[in-house]
C-alpha cells in the first residue's frame, strides 16, 4: 500500500479512538517501554503529544523517565527550515502550542541531536521491518540522521505492525517499537 494511503488509514483508524482508549492504550505503552533495556542512557528525547491528532499520550512515558531521574529533551521544530531543536525540559519550562498545534518550549537550554541516546519517535504506520511512515515532512529522518550512531530509535504507535512499508532511501528505521500489545524489535 503506498504511503500516502497508509497515513490515511492510520489517521483514521486514530479518529476512531476514544479519549478513554488512547489514555489507556498510552499506558499500556509506557508500561511495556519498561521491557527494553534502554534505561542506562541520561538522555533521552520524547514527542509531547498533538491531541488534536489523537497522538500516544507521552505524559505517562515522561513521569516514567522523571522517575528514573532521566534528562529529557523535547522538540522545537522549525517549519521554515524543517529542523528541529531539542529543549531540556525542566520544572520551569514553559510550554505552549505552536501554530501547527504541537506543544513546544517556548525556550531552553538546547541538548545537541548527538547528545541524545535515546529517542521517541512519533509516527502513524510501521512494519515488521522497522520501517515507520511519519506525517511526512521529514522532521524526525533529519533528526535522527544526526544523531550518534549508537542512539536507539523507539517507535510508539497505538497499532500493530503491517508487513511492508516501501521507505525512501532518506527514511531512518527505528530498533524498537512499542504497541499495547508487543514490543518490537528490528
């Protein structure tokens, strides 16, 4: 199925979810994040979610990393230069929706991509391979292309994997991901 069929589906298949569902299907995702061995790194990067867009709720993913004593950076993405920045969230960091709705610092101290050990990444559709359809502006392929080469790539999606996903050589597969029901790794 092309991408641009799937990223229909899946936003769909999204819509039809009811707050309730998405805020227990987002625990079920934090909890099984638990299964993995990632928890050694310092820093760590998470998606805060579009709700507008039915996202994984990562509220219940960041008090598991605030728990563990974790640094985490969250994205400040630029839509005229298609970059993003990674803010430390502290106590104090303000946090409003941008224009495109996706809550964000309003500023920070930055915490290089090359920093950051372990990243979140948001997405709508991913296969058994690791390959993994975003809303298509390529935020988080030019992230992560610059991110050191041991970091982990951990996907959150909501559903289960299709079979195969036709990437573009500048998409970047993920290590992980992480349903209700299975944690996935490639």
């Amino acid at each position: 199925m092309p991408k641009t069929e799937l990223r229909a589906k899946y936003k769909m298949l999204r819509m039809q979810l009811t707050s309730e569902e998405i805020e227990e299907l987002s625990l079920t995702i934090a909890n099984n994040s638990l299964e993995l061995a990632i928890w050694e790194a310092a820093y760590y990067h998470v998606f805060l979610s579009i709700t507008e867009k039915q996202e994984i709720n990562t509220e219940y993913l960041l008090h598991i990393l605030q728990g563990k004593d974790k640094s985490i950076a969250i994205p400040k993405a630029n839509f005229d230069t298609g970059d993003m920045k990674h803010i430390l969230l502290q106590e104090n960091t303000l946090l409003r929706v941008s224009n495109y709705g996706i809550p964000e610092p309003e500023s920070g101290i930055e915490i290089p991509s090359e920093q950051i050990e372990v990243v979140f990444v948001p997405l709508l559709a991913f296969d058994i391979h690791g390959n993994r359809i975003g809303y298509g502006k390529g935020f988080y392929d030019r992230f992560l292309a610059k991110c050191n080469p041991k970091a982990i790539f951990v996907g959150l999606s909501f559903f289960e994997a299709e079979d195969k996903i036709i990437n573009d050589f500048t998409d970047i597969s993920l290590h992980f991901c992480i349903t209700p029901n299975k944690v996935y790794s490639f």
